[in-house]
C-alpha cells in the first residue's frame, strides 16, 4: 500500500526544515557589562546587494550601539561596527509606544567578515516583500527568550537556545481594536501554555517572549520538497513586542526595512505597494 501521507504533519515538518535554515541568519543579542555577557535580544542577517545589514527592534537597540554584541561561540562575542538608523518619532512620543520601533545597522567590512565565518545572510529574494497575511499556521518566530539563555559563571559560558513557535495570525478584524496598522504591521498569536516541544512532540508550557524581540518571522508556504531540498521561506516581519495579556506577538513588516534601506542606500530593491506609513 502507498504511504499516506498527513498534510498537516508534513507541513511542520517543512516549517521545522526551514526554521533550522532560517536560525543560520538569527543572531543572539548580548550586552556585555564587567565581562559578563547579558542576553538581551535577537537580530537577522540580511545581505541586499552587496550590502551587509542587521535587522532588528530599536527599542533593544537604541542608546546600546556601541554595546550589542553577537555570540560567536559558547565564549566568544563579537561586538558589531557600523551605521545604525532607526524611526524617527514623533515629537514627544516615547519609543515605547512605537509601532514602528525598527533598528537597521549597516555592518562595517570587519563585521561582515566575522559575520560570515558563523552566520549566513539572508538573500533579498527571500525577503516577503508585499506580502498577503493567510489566517493559517503557516508562520514561524524564532528568537532568543531571556529566560532560555543564561551566562554560565562557572564555565564562563554562553548557553544560547533559539525558540521555534509556528503561529498564525490573528483576524484582520482586530487591528483596529489592537490599534495597529495591517500594512505595517502583522500581528500573530503566542499561546505560551500550548507550545509544542520540537523534539518530544509534547505540550509544554512555553518561554516569556522577552529577548525575542528583533527575530524573525518567517512565512513558510506550502510545497513538496524532497529531503535534500531547501524549503522555501520569506522574512515577512521583525518581532517587537509581545502582550502576555493577549497571547499575541506584533511584529513591523519587512517592508519597513527595505523602504529605509531603498531610500537611505540607494539600492535596487523591490518597493512596497502596501506600505501607508511614511518613512
């Protein structure tokens, strides 16, 4: 008899395929005080051209440039050159309550050749540039939650654990109660009770959200891939914020990014037909 086959099963075995690709262009945020690394949040490679950039959140960004490092290995860090740039906001308006809250930093050739012995960079053609949100479980965060990644004084070691939480997002209906902009931004569920563990297939009770801020969230489709293929996937959003009250992730479109980059680096990248806000 032919094997039959569980779409749904399959499904997330592809997400799981394409979250251990995607991990490869994910970085640990640490903060380094007397010494001691301090994990702190999350970042994306992403290679446009030939230009080199980091993505991530402004908040854990903003007023720290000269202190982000990234983990090299459990005991080395790098910490990152370059230009940064964030949104501006608004007169009087605290980055708190932005909804922006985007932070690109422009790798210096230092950087970038250190990056490239760990990392890989995400190629633009796998940017979800325009895309269409489905209201089904075909999105991915990954991340580095705080309390899943601990300085080891004894060993002067850095265990750093990425979680993986495929999602979906929420109804288009509820942006305007959440009083956010669907062209700027996507909004997905985090149910931190109902976390499936990748490797038991168990249900565990999942990770504070805080230090996923600046990951990615991917939007695998469906597809048949043979086991040595590479899964198809795009980087729709940058997490950056999470409501524990609402069980919900907010994330800012990789829209945002790519129209700051266009426009501040002249580069030839495809523009946003979606995008209302100004940048």
């Amino acid at each position: 008899m032919p094997n039959i086959i569980d779409p749904v099963e399959y499904h997330i075995g592809l997400q799981l395929r394409a979250s251990q690709d995607a991990y490869k262009s994910t970085c640990h945020f640490l903060i380094i005080e007397d010494g001691i690394p301090d994990p702190h949040a999350t970042g994306v490679f992403v290679k446009i051209g030939e230009t080199y950039f980091l993505l991530t959140a402004a908040h854990v960004a903003e007023k720290l440039e000269n202190k982000i490092s990234i983990g090299i290995d459990a005991k080395t860090a790098l910490t990152l050159g370059g230009i940064w740039t964030f949104n501006k906001l608004e007169k009087d308006q605290k980055r708190e309550y932005d909804k922006i809250d985007i932070a690109i930093l422009k790798l210096d050739l230092e950087s970038i050749k250190k990056v490239q012995e760990n990392y890989l960079f995400l190629s633009e053609n796998q940017l979800g540039i325009n895309h269409e949100t489905v209201e089904l479980p075909y999105y991915t965060a990954i991340g580095f939650p705080a309390t899943q990644n601990k300085h080891n004084k004894h060993k002067n070691a850095l265990h750093s654990k990425p979680f993986i939480y495929n999602t979906i997002p929420v109804e288009k209906k509820n942006y305007k109660d959440l009083c956010f902009e669907e062209s700027s931004n996507i909004i997905v569920t985090y149910s931190k009770k109902n976390v499936i563990d990748n490797e038991t297939k168990m249900k565990v009770t999942g990770p504070d959200a805080y230090g996923m801020s600046g990951g990615g969230l991917w939007f695998i489709p469906t597809q048949i891939k043979s086991d040595d293929e590479n899964v198809d996937k795009k980087l729709v959003s940058i997490l950056t914020e999470w409501s524990s009250k609402k069980n919900i992730w907010i994330s800012t479109r990789i829209d945002v990014f790519t129209e700051v980059i266009r426009k501040q680096y002249n580069l030839n990248i495809p523009k946003s037909t979606i995008l209302k806000v100004n940048i």
